[in-house]
C-alpha cells in the first residue's frame, strides 16, 4: 500500500503496512521521563496524544525516544493543530491498562511512535484541514451525558473521587501558579471558574501544561465546554467540590450541539444580567503561601494605592465580634446557587437573577460573621469571617454553637475579643464599606508572642 493512502483510524488493524493516519488532535499530555530499565542511569522520555479523523472515531498515539527527540517532537504541534501520522505501529489495546491514563477510544488499537520508525507532521494539505478542524466541536461522549453543575453540588462528597462528564460555561481563568515538588521538580496550576444556569462559580483545576495552553486561549463568559472523564473531588480546604483536568479527560470547547447552544445563550442572559460581577476577583490563595505581615494602616494604604486584590497576614487584636447578637445574624441561610440570602420557610429563592428559581430550593447554612481588626496603627472595620473559617476560628460547629445559651455565648466570644491574632486576609477594594476597603479573613488563630515580636520589630525598622 502507499505510504501517501491515509487509513481511517476505524479501518486500522495491526497487518496494515505503513499506515498513514491523519487527524486533529484533540488531547495531548505532557512529555514525561521515566529510568530506563535497559539502560541503567539513562531516561525514556514519552508523551500520548489523542486525534481524530470522524465524527464517532478517534485513536490514542503515544510516542516513546529519548529526550531530545520528544521534546522536539511534542512542541512541534499542539491541541487543535491537525497531524499526519506517518508510520506508527497499529498494536492491539489492553483497555484496562492502556487507557488507564489516556482517555477512552472506541478504537481496538493505540498507535506507538518511535524515532526509528515514526514521524509526525502538520498537515500541509489545507483542504483535508477544513474538513478536520470541525471535529474539535463534537464531543467524545454522548452530548446529553453530562452533569450540570448543580446536579454536583447536590451530590456534594457522595461523588468524591468520581469521574464524570460536565457542560458549563467559563466564568473566569485565573494565572498559572509554578511551584516546586519536595524532590524539585516544577510544576504549574491554572484554576477556572465554571458556571451553569444552576451554579454560579465552581472551580476546574487544571495541571498539565498543555491544558493550561489550551485554557488560556478561551474568552471568559463567552465560551462553553464538554468536559469528557473530568475528576470530581472535595476540596477540604474550601469546603466544596471541585473538578479536575487529567491525561484522561478531553475538552470540547464551544461544543456544536443542541445543548451547547442552549447553555452559551443562556450564560450571555447571565453576564448581561450582572448576576456574575460580584463574585469575579482573583481566587484564594493557599494560606501557606500568605507571608507579606502588613499592619491594619499598611493593609488600607496599599489598597487605597490599587484597585488590585492582595492578600497579606496581620498580627492583630479582634476589637468587634458579635458572637452574642441573634442567632440570625450569625448563622446565616443562603441559595446555594446565587448566594443570595433566603428564609426557609418561603421554600423558593426570592432573587429574580437567580440561575436556579425554577428549580427546588438548594440551602447552605454557615456563619457569617463581621469582624473588626486592630492594632497600633488602626482598625479595619467589617472584615468577614465566614464558614468553613469561622468553624476553624471558634472551634465549634454550627449546631453546636446554635446549643449554647446566651450567657454561654457571651463568654465564648471574650475567649477571642482582645486577644493577639495571626490573621490571614484577602483584601479587596468595595463600595459597600465607608473605608473603601474589605477585608476577608481566610485563617486565624492565636498569634504565639515569640512570632509577634519578631514581625513587629521588623515593621517599626
């Protein structure tokens, strides 16, 4: 056969001489290295990548060399770039161990590709192109197969460790975060910030440097996604669930499908609403990585200087703490899709902006506390000290905070009125606060005497 036929990849077999498949690519993972077990002291270096050729067809490549001709090889084409695979040998699939960290194909083969052997080249033939690049917009699962997002929160940890199909909107895309392993190895983290007619914010947690390429490309609020074989998880820290990108999962943006359509209409009704602009700021970050110590006066003169959020730790005294006002305004009842405040007794969420008013009522309860921080220099007044914070704070649960007597709960806010604390914060400029500045408090807890000095006699230098 000639090298310059191309075989569909639902025509492959292992018999076929020198095949030549072309496709785009729809998935593609980072070059890895692992000891080369024939060479003692040496590398194997290794990338997958996914393309597809038809509507229902599509094949996993993994290309396997040593380091400079991977590298090479993997920034010669990226998601979305349509390839010729020359030569790959067509080998049968074992589903359960080769597509243990590749994504799912209807194929009974994956293509291996070796320097010897193999090449992989843009396609040069503009018209094949054409006909390709549409397949990006057609999701590698049932179109109506998916989770909204509200259908996940529902579930809440019941679908932790779940790996499942979601259709959303992109809401916002953050900036990459490097960082280094224990073992000194570097890293990236990009998180976006998903939402859906039921859900207004929910975070998609992407690791791989060829996904983040491939986020970074989006319009926020304009652009719609069919996340095929996404991770879903609890995030302890945040108290919510969370998806995640791995070498599994394939990303469909702007999918061409009835569903699709409906959503990308109904997120620009949300955007043009105004119901997305009060939650749209840059996420939280690790407390851990929170180490800028700012008095209460340098907190509010960097945020008079800049509009940006920053965040920074404040070694400081709680001057406010309403612990011992009414029951309801410390505990607070909320809808879970739009945040907006609701009594339980009506049953419905009163906000006419709300994504889900059409559907049954969904509540979160937790504290939700205004706080006063001072010291020397000032005081930052109605910083919020919300759950989960507030639970690590105090402490104690909201049922069992909501046992106590007032008498009881009197005494339990002296155990912090007054008291030094480290204080990690989130500042952000608002409107809504006569200073102009809001603060939000991410952790806090005693501060240890030895560590205040420290910090504060640096600050007075």
């Amino acid at each position: 056969m000639s090298a310059q036929n191309n075989i569909a990849i639902c025509e492959l077999h292992p018999n076929i001489s020198h095949p030549r498949v072309v496709g785009v690519v729809i998935g593609k993972t980072d070059v890895r290295s692992f000891p080369d077990r024939k060479n003692i002291g040496f590398d194997r270096f290794t990338f997958s990548f996914t393309v597809k050729d038809s509507p229902d067809y599509f094949i996993n490549v993994s290309a396997w060399g040593n380091d400079g001709f991977i590298n090479v090889l993997s920034g010669s084409f990226n998601i979305g770039e349509c390839v010729v695979v020359e030569n790959p040998l067509v080998s049968s699939k074992d589903p359960e161990k080769d597509e243990k960290y590749c994504p799912t194909t209807p194929s009974l083969y994956r293509l291996l590709v070796s320097e010897a052997h193999s090449r992989v080249l843009l396609c040069a033939d503009m018209d094949t192109a054409d006909k390709l690049l549409p397949l990006l917009h057609l999701p590698v699962k049932d179109p109506r197969d998916f989770y909204s997002l509200g259908d996940i929160v529902a579930n809440g940890q019941s679908l932790d460790g779940s790996v499942l199909n979601i259709l959303a909107a992109v809401r916002s895309i953050a900036e990459p975060k490097q960082f280094t392993t224990s073992d000194g190895r570097r890293g990236q983290r990009l998180e976006v910030k998903l939402f859906d007619d039921s859900v207004t914010s929910f975070s998609l947690v992407c690791w791989d440097r060829e996904a983040i390429q491939l986020i970074q490309t989006l319009v926020p609020k304009e652009t719609v996604l069919f996340i095929a074989d996404a991770k879903i998880s609890f995030d302890s820290f945040r108290n919510c669930m969370a998806a995640t990108v791995n070498s599994k999962t394939i990303v469909t943006v702007n999918p061409d499908t009835k569903e699709a359509g409906l959503l990308f209409s109904r997120a620009k009704e949300m955007s043009s609403s105004g119901l997305l602009v009060d939650d749209d700021r840059p996420d939280d970050m690790p407390v851990d990585s929170i180490t800028d110590v700012y008095t209460v006066n340098h907190l509010k003169l960097r945020a008079q200087e800049s509009p940006e959020v920053f965040f920074g730790l404040t070694y400081s005294f709680i001057s406010k703490l309403d612990l011992d006002s009414s029951i309801s305004r410390v505990i607070k009842t909320k809808c879970a899709r739009c945040k907006y405040q609701v009594n339980e007794e009506l049953q419905s969420c009163t906000n006419p902006s709300c994504p889900g008013r059409d559907q049954p009522l969904s509540l979160t309860t937790g504290f939700d506390l205004t706080v006063d921080v001072t010291d020397h220099t000032g005081t930052l007044q109605a910083c919020s000290l919300r759950s989960p914070v507030a639970e690590k704070t105090l402490g104690c649960t909201i049922e069992e905070f909501t046992g106590l007597t007032d008498e009881q709960r009197t005494a339990f806010k002296w155990k912090f009125l007054l008291e030094r604390c480290k204080i990690h914060m989130k500042v952000l400029p608002s409107t809504k606060v006569r200073s102009g500045v809001r603060g939000m408090i991410l952790a806090c807890s005693l501060a240890d005497p030895g560590e205040v000095k420290q910090h504060m006699s640096a600050l007075l230098q």
